[in-house]
C-alpha cells in the first residue's frame, strides 16, 4: 500500500488526551486518547465510529508542558479503523475559521 502522508507521525505521549466535537451528530466524546500527532493531523480512539469526510473540532490538552493550555483545531476524518472495542479515527488539519466579527 502507497504511504500518502506529507508528514512523519510522532507517538503521542500518554497522557495526551482530546475533546472531539462531531458536527454532523453534534456528539461530544471527552478525553479520547490520542495515538499519534503531526503537522498534518492526528489520530485518536473513539467509542464510537466517525465517517470519513466528517468535520470534527478538537480540543487537544497536553498537561504538564509549560503552557497547560487546551488547542483547539478544526479536522475532518480521513480514515476510521475498527478495534477489538473501539475506533482508531485519523483526522487531517482544516484551516482555521475566520471569525469576521473582530
């Protein structure tokens, strides 16, 4: 199989976790753990499947770095993997939304 990414994937420490927000269920699933990270996108696991193509919002929290403060991103899902229990969802970056009220 043809390796499509742009960018090298790193292991996500353990103690990184996320917020996903589904928008097309407008589900919220709190502290997914999240696998891998890179400039591209992430990988996380999800109770439940997300469809490819679906926007999410993250909120990614890395604790115990010197600036202790959640990232907020905007994704879609561009792959979902069954588990034995759970979803492996990997999400590419979208850009971030204009917010032309300041």
């Amino acid at each position: 199989m043809e390796e499509r990414r742009k960018y090298g994937r790193v292991k996500a420490p353990d103690k990184v976790t996320g917020q996903v927000f589904d928008e097309a269920t407008q589900q919220t699933f709190k502290d997914v753990k999240i696998i891998d990270i890179s400039p591209g996108g992430v990988s996380f696991v999800c109770d439940k499947n997300i469809p490819n193509g679906t926007p999410i919002k993250l909120i990614l929290n890395f604790p115990g770095l010197y600036f202790e403060k959640d990232i907020p991103v905007n994704a879609k899902v561009v792959h979902s993997k069954q588990g034995e229990i759970k979803f492996q969802i990997g999400c590419a970056y979208l850009p971030k939304r204009v917010n032309k009220s300041f």
